[in-house]
C-alpha cells in the first residue's frame, strides 16, 4: 500500500539485514532533533554517522524513505521494550522534523501529524503491528532520549486507532508495585543484567517515570509515582497487558489489590 503514498526515496547506506526470521512488530517514532529537515536527512544517510531510520516526515508532511521497511535502520540505539533489547531488528523507525529540546522544541505541525497517521496505518496494516507497539524513542531508551516529546500527540493517535491511551482506573498500589507494573507494561525500569558502574539502578526507575508520564501525561513529568500516574498505568494495563496474548495474567495479579 505505500505506493499510494507519495514517497521519495532517499536512500541511506546505513543499514544491514534484520535476523532471519525476525517478526517486525515495533513502530518507534522520533523527532529529528537538529535545526532543520536538510541537515538532519544529511546526518541519516551520512555513513560516517552509522546512523538512520526507515523514513523521515518534513513539516510540510512530505515523507521520504530512507531504508527498505525489510532491512534493519539503526534508529533506536540501545534501549529496550519487554525484555527485548535488539529494538532495531524488530522495529521501523519515523522521524519526524522537529528541532528537538536542543534547537528549540515546538509543537508538531498538523500536516506532519496527517502524514504520520497515514503512513503508520499502512505500516500496521502489512505488519499486523498493536497499537500498544506503537512508541517513543523516550519509551524504549527512557535514560538518554526525550523523543518525541511532551508535545506530541499520541491523543490524536489513539483515537485513529493507532496507539493506545488510557482510561485511568484507581488502585491501591504502593509505589514498588507501580514500577513492578510498569516493568510489566513494558518499560525497562530495571535496567540490563550488568549495569556501568556509574549507573544505578533507581536513576534507571525515575528515568522510566518521567519517560512515562512524558507519553501518557506530559502536563507533569515526574520522576516519582503519584496517584494520578498509577491510575493511567492501571487503564492502560486493562486496554491491552490483560490479553492473555500480550501476557500471563498472573503477574498483573501481582501487582497488588484495585478498586
């Protein structure tokens, strides 16, 4: 179906063959974070920079393709999503122009918003990709990236069909068990196995959070559960996690008595 998109193709060299057998079922969004679409697409298909993703929406909602969806773009870096760390083998990657925290972040434009919606749509449809796959780059690498940001709009998304957002649902949870659900949901809250020796494990924990609330509830981000974020959590493990498809619903249980 993308050929009923208006593409153009601007090939990036860098990339390499996804795993044999790999099922991609990850839709990771960015921001470009520089000061505009031409240095930016610059970057993305400079080989010095081992850096790109499949496509790139310019604020215009021009989409440009960079990487075949069936090959590997080196978008997501070291990060994480339920346990998974390849996110790149199982993952396409948009970028969406947008100056970033560094340049000057701003709200996204409506035409790029049309863009993104369209080509997500067609990318779920061929890959049968949920829209609880649909993420951030902050979702999966909590601790280095803030992408796409606070101002994008899942909302909008969501009601498309595209990601998920919540219907808050009170619960009794402590706030060890709002990150052991949170961990369940999908974020890294733990971190790897064998953490750098400069890292600590509750730095890993706030990351998550202010990364979570920057999805679900960006009008405060903070580093600490409150009420309020344990009730989008709880509407969003009810939306999706309690398929028994996506997972054993023996470990929310875990998570503590609701109400």
């Amino acid at each position: 179906m993308t050929d009923q998109l208006q593409i153009t193709d601007l090939p990036s060299p860098n990339f390499d063959d996804r795993p044999e057998g790999q099922k991609i079922d990850i839709l990771l969004l960015h921001y470009t974070g520089m000061p505009d679409a031409g240095q930016a697409i610059r970057r993305l298909r400079d080989p010095q920079a081992k850096v790109s993703a499949h496509y790139v929406i310019d604020l215009d909602g021009s989409i440009s393709r960079l990487v075949a969806e069936d090959k590997r773009a080196w978008h997501a870096g070291v990060g994480a999503w339920r346990g998974e760390r390849d996110i790149n083998a199982r993952s396409i990657g948009i970028e969406i122009v947008n100056p970033g925290h560094e340049f000057g972040y701003r709200p996204f434009q409506l035409a790029q918003m049309d863009a993104l919606a369209a080509l997500a749509k067609d990318i779920q449809a061929r890959h049968d990709i949920k829209p609880a796959r649909v993420l951030g780059h902050s979702d999966v690498a909590p601790v280095r990236k803030q992408d796409p940001g606070e101002m994008f709009d899942w909302f909008r998304l969501s009601v498309e069909g595209i990601a998920v957002w919540p219907t808050p649902k009170l619960v009794n949870w402590t706030d060890e068990q709002f990150l052991e659900a949170l961990q369940i949901y999908g974020y890294d809250v733990t971190g790897p196995a064998n953490l750098p020796p400069n890292v600590d494990r509750k730095s890993i924990a706030r990351a998550c959070c202010i990364a979570f609330c920057r999805h679900f509830r960006p009008a405060a981000m903070k580093a600490t559960p409150d009420p309020e974020m344990k009730a989008i959590l709880a509407g969003l493990i009810d939306k999706t996690l309690i398929d028994k498809t996506l997972i054993d619903k023996t470990l929310i249980d875990k998570t503590g008595p609701r109400s």
